[in-house]
C-alpha cells in the first residue's frame, strides 16, 4: 500500500498525479520513461520528482548505472525465524533507548535524548534507494537504525570507485553540515533499513544548546581527520611485524617467504623491512639486491624477486618514534604491504616501538610444548594497542602441536612442501579479519519442516566460489510468533572469513544472494551476519 491516501491525491498538482499514475502502473521507470508517459518539460519534472523524493510520496532508486522511480510503499516490518533472541530484540529496540546505546549519544542526560528524539524522524529505506547524491547538499542529518548503506563516488558511466559502508549506529551527514559542503560521496541503501534523522537546522541548535555533545562530535570529527591524514601519509599500506622470543626462532625465513608469498599471489607492492641487521636474503630466492636509496635513517634495496628490502638505522638527529613515524608515512604510501622482521631483541627501542605499534603482531618460538611462554611475553609488553591482532606461532615443529598454538610450521629442512603450504595458511590467516554468516531456515510458516539441505550445500558453493573457503553449523534458533508465542527450531548458519579488500568488492553480491535465498524459501527475510553485525536482507 503506498503511503499516499486517496484523499492526499486530491491536494497534489496535476501533474504529481500524472508521475504517480504512470510509477503505480510501471514500478522502477527511468526519466526518460516518465518524462515520454507524463509529457513534462524535463527542466520541470527534475524539479518535480526532487521535491516528491524529498516529501517521500516516490523513492529514487539506482541500480547498475540505472536510475529510476518507483512509488514510495509503506514499510511493513520483516521477521525472520531461527534468529536469536538478542538479534530480534535489536530489530524491536525503540528509538530512544537505541539513541542511548549509540556511542555519540549515550551520554546524554535524559532530557537532552528526548529533545533529541523529539526532533527526529524514522525514515524507512528501501533496497537500492538514493538517499544522497554526491554533488548536492544534504538537508539533514542521519544515524543508521538498522539495515546497510554503501558511501561511494560515482564516476563517469555510472562506475563507482572508493565505495565503503556505513552499518547500525555509524552517522552521515556532519561533515557536509559542519563544513557547510556539498556531498563529496553518493549514499544507497543495500538492504532495507531505517535511518534516524535530524534536519540540519534542528541539529545544529541541538548542538549549540548542549555544549558537551557538541565537543563528541568535535572529537569524533578530529579522529577521522587524524585517520584521514594517516591514510594519506601511511596510504593504505598492511603493516605485519614478526618478532621471536628468542633467537635463533626462524624469524628472517618466514618473514621472507610470507613477503615473497604476498607479492607472488597478490601482484602486490611489498618491502621486507629488517630493523636488525641485514640476514641472507636466500629465502626471496636467486637474483641480486640492488640498493637504490641511501639516507641517514635507512637503506633501501630491490631484490630480484620483486620484494624490496628496507634496512632502518639508528639516527641521533631524531628518536625512535619520530624515526619510526617518519618511515611508517613514507614507505606506507609506497607499499602495499610493510612485513617487518625485528628479530628477538629486546635493547632496540625501534623494534619495540614498531612491534607495540603494529596492528598485526606475529611471535614465533621453538621447542616449547605449548604457547603460555608467548602469552606471558606479550603481557609483559607496555604500550601495546588494544586492538592488536595477535598470531602465536610454533616454527620449525618436529611433531603436532599443542592447539594453543594459532599456528605450527613444520622444519623447511624436514619438509619442504609442508612448509610451502605453512607459509600460505599464515598469508591466508592474516589477510582475513572479517566474517560473513548467512542464516538458513528449515521452516516454513510456523510448523512446516523444511529440508534446508540444497540451499545450504548452495551457500556453502557460493561463498566457497568467491572467498575460497566456508563452513556450515548447526544452531538453535527462536522467533515470535503472533499464533503459537516463541517458537524454537533449528538453523543453519554458513560462515565464511574475509579479507578487507574482498569484503568490500563482493558485499553486493552477498546481499543479491540472500535476497534469492529469500524468494526461493518463501521467506519474508533472511539474516546475515557481518562482523557480528546482522543485517534482514
């Protein structure tokens, strides 16, 4: 049912009514089609159709390069069964305690979220509908409720480039309000969702009269210009240090074939930087190091395998942390990857720093029956970042390990082969720091069994196809129904672990696959899980 009455038809223009007339008979027509059906001047109906998508009597959609208009119906709430009772109160949260539970909001005092409330409108989106246009201002400003929405530039042809994803409780909107700017990105929605919304002259006097939230959003708009700047000055550049806790660990082997790997498979531009001294570099393989740069700081090199090879040296005009950031900004704009071999010292200051710096941390070790003597290492380490990833990691193993190992890497000498395909689990594990779980159901309507296993051996193919690999399991599962009150049944969940750069380029299709997965089990929804974050496709 749209959300237009009969009786709100007889206070449109005549020509609204034509634009609805002709978008109820044909759902997703283009300009061009309901400028020929219509008969408007194209200057007029632009300006027509922007102020019906504004006042939301029509939805603009954009879909493969294709724009086009559909008559705005209202939204009627999706349930899905087998999810867990945490998720589906998500789904039912109302607004004001979803606003305390939001990192920019929660603190407010509970007259300042009410106010807030107050001044907010729930706006429903629709799959693939245009909420912003880059090149145009925005009128207001948004929170995502729930659902996913995609933040890129568009390009000539309709092509798209830098796209990323806003997800539940993340806002759009302050920067183009506070810098008095127009969009720099097109915002759609992938999946149906719900935003929170403010318009701009609202919020900005909500910010005026509340001094403390004001200085959140400052801080909030202060570290993404620190991110940004560390993206232009470090680029975009996978920083991964390996160290041992103790010498003779095998640490400068793996350092080097992980590069050697990384360039091979990927085609990407790596650096093996050494804070020691230099090792052999027979691991990269046969060829020569040519050096190509020579400064007081550091030596670079080019090796024949493709791998350059970053020496740093100590610097008395600079200490440790200046010299350390100075690289990291260089090189990280240069490379894809920096993989840092610190050896297992504990009097270089750089390697320290550059260890406790590093958002991905490899610690090797050898002849210890488990991996505590790592674990009581890194407890020892100060200044470490709390979002470090962490890899213990058992090397030249002569028999299977303790599982309190992440990873066991047989003795090369022993076996090369075995060591080969080491190397590239390691890759593999580290290139992969997102999930994507896909929920399958085994009922229909409230009692009907279904036999889920074709959709899930599909699911499992899909994702199998595209990232390289899934697993399925087995859970409980429980929804509401309105007849029979909870209902507990079974699921099964299809996981997969993704890298960044495949996330982004195959999320789309992700979402395309469940909304099939839908249709063809007849279902109203279907749950999927990013990073633990789920989405009612």
């Amino acid at each position: 049912m749209s959300q237009l009455s009969p009786l709100d038809m007889m206070f449109l223009s005549s020509d609204e009514q034509k634009v609805l007339r002709h978008l109820n008979r044909h759902p997703r027509s283009s300009f061009a089609q309901v400028a020929e059906a219509t008969q408007i001047a194209t200057s007029q109906l632009e300006e027509l159709l922007t102020l019906m998508v504004r006042d939301a009597g029509i939805v603009e959609q954009f879909r493969d390069g294709q724009r086009s208009f559909s008559v705005r119906f209202a939204s009627v709430q999706k349930r899905v069964r087998n999810m867990p009772i945490d998720m589906a109160a998500m789904f039912a949260q109302e607004p004001d305690s979803f606003l305390t539970e939001a990192p920019l909001t929660s603190e407010l005092c509970p007259d300042a979220c009410q106010r807030l409330l107050q001044g907010s409108k729930l706006r429903s989106m629709l799959s693939d509908e245009v909420l912003a246009w880059q090149g145009k201002p925005l009128p207001y400003v948004g929170i995502v409720r729930n659902g996913l929405v995609k933040r890129n530039r568009l390009r000539g042809q309709g092509k798209s480039s830098d796209a990323s994803y806003l997800r539940r409780y993340e806002w759009f909107g302050l920067t183009q309000l506070l810098g008095d700017a127009n969009n720099t990105a097109t915002f759609t929605a992938v999946t149906d969702g719900e935003l929170m919304v403010w318009s701009a002259d609202f919020f900005l006097k909500f910010l005026q009269s509340e001094p403390a939230f004001c200085l959140k959003v400052g801080q909030m708009m202060a570290q993404q210009v620190v991110d940004c700047q560390a993206s232009c000055g470090e680029g975009q550049a996978r920083l991964w240090v390996l160290e041992g806790i103790l010498p003779q660990t095998g640490v400068s082997t793996v350092a080097q074939r992980l590069a050697r790997r990384v360039h091979e498979e990927e085609g990407a531009r790596v650096v093996l930087w050494n804070t020691q001294s230099v090792p052999s570099l027979a691991e990269l393989g046969e060829g020569e190091c040519r050096i190509v740069e020579e400064q007081e700081s550091y030596l670079l090199s080019n090796h024949a395998s493709g791998v350059d090879v970053l020496m740093s040296r100590h610097s008395a005009d600079y200490p440790p942390q200046v010299v350390l950031d100075m690289l990291l900004n260089q090189f990280g704009a240069k490379y894809d990857y920096i993989i840092c071999d610190t050896g297992s010292s504990d009097a270089d200051e750089l390697s320290l720093r550059l260890r406790a710096h590093a958002p991905t941390l490899i610690t090797l070790a050898t002849d210890i029956p488990t991996a505590e003597p790592i674990v009581q290492h890194w407890n020892r380490q100060q200044g470490g970042r709390p979002s470090q990833k962490r890899m213990a990691v058992l090397n030249k193993a002569q028999r299977n390990a303790d599982l309190s190992f992440h990873l066991t890497i047989s003795d090369r000498a022993a076996s090369p082969a075995t060591f080969t395909q080491q190397i590239e689990e390691l890759q593999r594990r580290l290139s992969l720091t997102h999930s994507i779980g896909i929920f399958i159901p085994s009922t229909l309507d409230v009692d009907m069994s279904v036999d889920n296993t074709q959709q899930v051996q599909q699911t499992l193919n899909f994702l199998g196809s595209i990232f390289g690999g899934a697993t399925s399991s087995n859970a409980e599962g429980v929804w509401q129904s309105e007849e029979s009150g909870m209902v507990v049944e079974e699921v099964t969940i299809v996981r997969t672990f993704v890298s960044q750069q495949a996330l982004e380029r195959n999320l789309d299709s992700v979402i395309g696959y469940a909304t099939e997965l839908k249709l063809t089990m007849k279902q109203e929804a279907v749950a999927v899980d990013i990073d633990n974050q789920l989405l009612l496709v």
